[in-house]
C-alpha cells in the first residue's frame, strides 16, 4: 500500500477506537476504500466490428451500440481490436465501417487485430505480416480523417509466436510500422460462454441464458481475483490489470455488470497507456510456444514458473457451459 493510504487507514483505526461501534464500521470501510483506491484496470475488446454468430446486421448493429453505450455510460477509454475482413460483407461494407466509426465517436480508440484473425501458431511468418498490413487499411484511414494515428497491435489468439526467432522477428516488423503491442492480463474465457449463450439464443431458451449470464459473472469474478493475486505473487503489489474482452452479444449484454463488478472491487478506468506505464508491465515475456496466456503468466515465465501449472489453475467455465459450446461448434457450418 502507498505511503498516503497507510497513513489514512491508520488514522481512521486509531480514531475508530474513541468512537462508537458504528465510527468503527465507517473506520473499517475507509481503510478498505483507501487500499481499493489504488486499483486501475485498461479495458479493450478483440475482434470488431462483431463476433456474430449467424446474427444478421440489423442485430449485430443493435448489439454492437449497446456494447459501446455501455462502456460510454462509464467513460472507459477502451481500445478496441478490428478484423478487417469481417467489414467486407456483400451489401453491408459501409454499414460495417460505420459500426466502427461509432466507437471512435464515443472517444475510443481502434488498433489492428489483423485481416483474417490468423493465429501466429499455425501461421508462417510472411503471411503474419501481410495479415497485418491488410488488417490495417480502413482503420488507418478512420483513424487519419481524426488526426489520429493507428498504434495499437493484437495478435490473434494472443499468440505471439511458435518460436523466439519467429516471435522476435514478428515484433520488429511490427516495431517498424509504428505499432505497439497490446497485453493483457484478465482473461476469463468470455468466447465460451458467449458460444453458450449464442445457441441458447436460438433455442429461445431464455431461462438457460439468465442461469448462463449468472456463471458468466461468478466466474468473471473468480478469474479477476486470480489475476489480482498473481500480481501480488509476482509484484508483491497489484499493477494495473489490463482487462481482454471480445465484441460478442454476451459482453453487449454483460458489460454493465461486468464494470459495475469491477468498479465494486475499487478498480478506477484508465488507457492502456496509463496501464502500461507501470514499470511492471516492462518486465520480460518468458513465454515462447502455442498458446496465448496472460501477460501475468509470461512474466512468471521470465522467472522459472510453469506456465501449464498457472493455466490449470484458472477458474473455468462451467461443465455445463462447455459443452453448450462444444455442441454449438460441432452444429455449425464451416466458414467459408
């Protein structure tokens, strides 16, 4: 805890020994505020301008809004991640582009998620790079027309290369054209439950989708706490979190509780550039391989840590929620 929040939760325990018990509730609940006080967490979105599911624009377009109102209401400074190829539907180009353009009015900000959400894993390198440079082309153009500049880089799946020669490689070509890297560490496997809640959905089973949105916010919760204590075990202090979620007709229905959750637990809202002007947050990425872990875990890599070990002990979805999902999938058409 900071030196100014010591001395404040001291001096409110001291006083509450003079007073009476309801002072020393009141006392009590200061010191906590004061420790809670010192939370901030970056919010940002993956895979704009929608995860769709089958939805028609019309209901993409209805969702998408609430998504963004949501976060608007709390004047979050998100930065969200766009999939170009997802804007190039027959007969509905501008009407995607301007989905996007509704998050930049709501004073948000838009970064590259490559064109074609293409994981590093099964990618080879040159057509990692070209994924970025397609991925970019209507984003930059947005983002110039508001004197802006496009800066921000996620990788799909958050896999950052198979190797540490691919991996390096990979973040100088991006070094090269003006991106940075965007981390995160809270994930709480939203995509499973929204792929739950997408076929729930269409059996019109809306008892099944309000059980569904209560495990989805128990384990959001649970996943939050994880990562809070994986900062103090790394840190020995909370950095700011920097929180990953996906544009998906769960999270447009979920994001009110979702940030009321974590402004419950005394997170404030910042920009990723505040998040990751922590010092913590320059410490070295250990992980090399396959999957896409939080960044909390990359850094336990660093030191010598498992990182199968910290992903088996995530809180995770429900039974009952993967296997909607597993079922969901196992129904779906191929993409094309």
């Amino acid at each position: 805890m900071p030196p100014t929040h010591r001395r404040l939760a001291s001096a409110l325990l001291a006083f509450a020994l003079l007073a009476s018990p309801a002072a020393v509730l009141l006392a009590e609940r200061g010191a906590a505020s004061a420790v809670r006080s010192r939370r901030t967490v970056a919010v940002t979105v993956d895979d704009l301008p929608f995860v769709a599911y089958g939805l028609p624009l019309e209901a993409v377009r209805k969702l998408s809004r609430e998504l963004v109102a949501s976060l608007a209401a709390r004047k979050v400074p998100a930065v969200a991640f766009v999939n170009e190829d997802r804007l190039f539907v027959r007969g509905e180009v501008d009407e995607r582009i301007a989905l996007l353009t509704e998050w930049l009015d709501a004073g948000m900000e838009l970064g590259n998620h490559t064109f074609g959400h293409v994981g590093f894993t099964a990618t080879p390198l040159p057509k990692m790079k070209d994924a970025v440079v397609q991925g970019e082309v209507v984003t930059r153009g947005l983002l110039a027309r508001r004197g802006k500049t496009l800066r921000w880089f996620r990788h799909p799946f958050t896999q950052t290369g198979p190797t540490k020669e691919a991996k390096d490689a990979f973040e100088t070509f991006l070094a090269e054209r003006g991106y940075t890297v965007a981390p995160f560490s809270i994930e709480h496997e939203d995509w499973v439950f929204a792929s739950a809640d997408a076929k729930l959905a269409a059996e019109r089973d809306e008892a099944g989708r309000t059980r569904l949105l209560e495990a989805y916010l128990e384990n959001f919760e649970a996943r939050v706490a994880f990562y809070e204590e994986r900062s103090r075990a790394l840190f020995g202090r909370e950095i700011p979190q920097i929180h990953l979620a996906h544009a998906n007709a769960l999270n447009a229905r979920a994001m009110p509780y979702l940030l009321e959750r974590l402004e419950r637990r005394g997170y404030a809202f910042v920009t990723l550039d505040e998040a990751l002007a922590d010092p913590a947050w320059k410490s070295p990425d250990g992980y090399v391989g396959k999957w896409g872990p939080s960044w909390l875990h990359r850094f336990a890599a660093a030191r010598g840590e498992d990182v199968r070990a910290l992903f088996r002990a995530e809180p995770e979805a429900p039974t009952w929620v993967a296997q909607l999902d597993e079922a969901r999938r196992a129904a779906a058409p191929a993409a094309p």
